[in-house]
C-alpha cells in the first residue's frame, strides 16, 4: 500500500490532485492511503513552498499546479 499525501489549503487545485491520485490508482490496480493535509505548519515542515503539494511514501514529488496524469502514475508505480 502506497501512503499519499496532498498538501494545500483545500482549494479547487488540491482536490483535483487529490482525484488525480485516486484515478491514476484505480487504473494501476494500486491499493493507497490517502491523506490531505491543510494545516499551514505541517505544509512548512513538509518542504511544500506552493500548493498543491504530493508525497508519495514520504518523498515530496511535485509542489505548485496540477502535475501531469503519466507522472502520477509513474510516482506511484515507483
């Protein structure tokens, strides 16, 4: 099971990431935990200088705008 995370204030951009996550997994076959994080502190502490932001597994992947469908699906099958 992968553990994801998205990092962002909760606006439009992050609950897109958000589906992006869950379609690209379902589409994989690959089981994750998802986990949306608001709190302005623990995005600090994250690394995350512009939302949305993505972990995958505890390693930050992309911060700032929506990432493109084939990276989500290559992060998570990595």
């Amino acid at each position: 099971m992968k553990t994801v995370k998205v990092y962002g204030p909760g606006c439009k951009r992050c609950e897109t990431v958000a589906t992006m996550v869950r379609d690209a997994a379902a589409k994989l076959d690959i089981e994750i935990e998802l986990e949306k994080v608001s709190d302005a502190k623990s995005i600090a502490m994250a690394g995350v200088m512009s939302t949305p932001g993505l972990a995958i597994d505890g390693k930050l992947v992309h911060a700032g705008g929506l990432p493109r469908e084939d990276a989500v699906e290559l992060w998570l099958k990595g």
